[in-house]
C-alpha cells in the first residue's frame, strides 16, 4: 500500500491507498459469483486468479441475474481496477474491496 500523508495546520493524517487503485489487468474471465454482493474473478496472463466487486456498467445485468452468460466464461479481458464499497445483507457498508471498474472484451 502507498501511504499519502496530508498536514492541515498541526494536524497530520494518513490516508491508505491501496496498491490496486486504477491499475489495468488482462487475462480471461474464470469466474462468477453472487452473495450479497457479486465478484468476478479474472485469471490474469500470469495465471493468477484475482476476484473483485463486479461494479463496472457490463456487470449491471449480470448482477441482476446474479450469473454470468456461458458464453463470456474464457473471455479474454482488460479491467480497470478499483476500490467499491462491500455491503452485507441488510445493505451495511462493510468496508472497501478490490472492484473492477470498467471491462473490456478483448476477443
């Protein structure tokens, strides 16, 4: 994580940035699933698997059916990844997450 230290006057803070806040991963689409919220898990071209919130706008109506299409599993992909807020199932913010922000089809 970078930290970012902000000084107000004499007051300091610390503000976390995680490591992952708008970088880009490319791989293929390995993964899907609904809870209370719903993650996609992509595994990059390094044959790593990574999940995160499913937040970007092509997720929309795959949350709504809380399944992937079979046809996207194997996809290959770029996202941008973020930070979203993680809700439980009364709608409680439980904390921030991984999110992929935005998806690209690459094939």
């Amino acid at each position: 994580m970078r930290l970012c230290v902000f000084l107000a006057g004499m007051l300091a803070f610390t503000v976390m940035t995680p490591a992952f806040a708008q970088q880009r991963l490319s791989g293929r689409i390995a993964g899907f699933n609904c809870g209370d919220n719903c993650y996609l898990t992509i595994k990059t071209d390094a044959g790593r698997e990574v999940d995160g919130l499913c937040v970007a706008k092509a997720c929309r109506p795959w949350n709504e059916a809380t399944e992937l299409p079979a046809k996207l599993e194997g996809r290959r992909v770029v996202v941008r990844v973020g930070s979203s807020k993680q809700y439980d199932g009364d709608g409680n913010v439980m904390g921030r997450y991984r999110s992929f922000e935005d998806i690209q089809f690459a094939d």
